[in-house]
C-alpha cells in the first residue's frame, strides 16, 4: 500500500482561486442589486408621479370663469 500523496496548491493556485471567488461574489451582488433595482422602480416611480400631480395641483393658477 504506497502513501497517499497530497498536493498543496501553489501561491498561483491559491490566489486565482481567491479572485475567482472575489468574480463570483461581486457578480453575485451585482445580480442581486439589479433584482432589488427592478421591484423598486414602479413603487417609487408611482410614489413620484402621486408627489408631482399634488405639487402640479396646489401650485396651478387659479381658473377664473369668463
């Protein structure tokens, strides 16, 4: 029975594997943040159409009849 033979990985291996990681997270984040980006769009953007027509109609010139 020979020894099982164990192979460290090298300081090159070791750190692409690190910044293979450092890709996958930032990806991952970036995935996420798209994700959130889009659900919140129509709530603020309707919350932000509400705003401006209150703001359009407490500052339109008053209609005088003719």
């Amino acid at each position: 029975m020979t020894p099982e033979y164990r192979r460290y990985p090298t300081p090159h291996e070791v750190l692409a594997v690190e910044q293979a990681a450092r890709r996958a997270r930032a990806e991952e984040f970036r995935r996420l943040l798209t994700v959130a980006a889009r659900k919140l769009k129509a709530p603020v953007a309707h919350a932000a159409d509400a705003l401006a027509r209150r703001f359009r109609r407490a500052h339109a010139p008053v209609r005088r009849g003719v």
